[in-house]
C-alpha cells in the first residue's frame, strides 16, 4: 500500500492544491513527511518516494485545480442543495 503510485499522486495533488506559494514550505518535504507518519518508511523507501514525485512533476501529473472550477462545484452543489 505504500509505494502505490495512485496515493504518492493522491497526496501530491491535495498538497499542492491546500499550500499556496506564498507560504514559502517545500511541498516535496511535506509529502513525504505525511508519507513517512501515515507508513514506517526506511531510506530506501524514502527514495523511492522522492524518485515518485520528480516522475510525477516532470511528466505534469501533479496539477492545481482553478479557482473557477472550485467555485463551480461549490455553486453547483449549492444550487442542488437548495433548488432541486
């Protein structure tokens, strides 16, 4: 479970998507931080890890979602919600 591509990617995203750059932290570190207190990681798994996330962000898989599509899922839940 833990060096599965799909929740290294999962974890990458929602951290890029919740710290902003103004916040000055290094989004890599805190992946791994949460990987290594979600899971008892050793070196080699660190490595592994780390190699995860340079293949994700060179090959442009880790994405920040727009605040326009934010807003229109949360408008779009609201007019549900309220309407339907």
């Amino acid at each position: 479970m833990k060096e599965q591509p799909e929740l290294i990617l999962m974890i990458c995203n929602a951290v890029e998507n919740i710290i902003k750059k103004t916040d000055n932290c290094d989004k890599k570190k805190i992946v791994i931080e949460v990987m290594k207190s979600l899971f008892n990681l050793n070196n080699d798994e660190i490595t592994k890890v780390d190699s995860s996330i340079e293949c994700f962000w060179s090959n442009n898989m880790i994405t920040k979602i727009k605040r326009i599509e934010k807003f229109g899922v949360m408008f779009s839940n609201w007019f549900s919600r309220k309407f339907l």
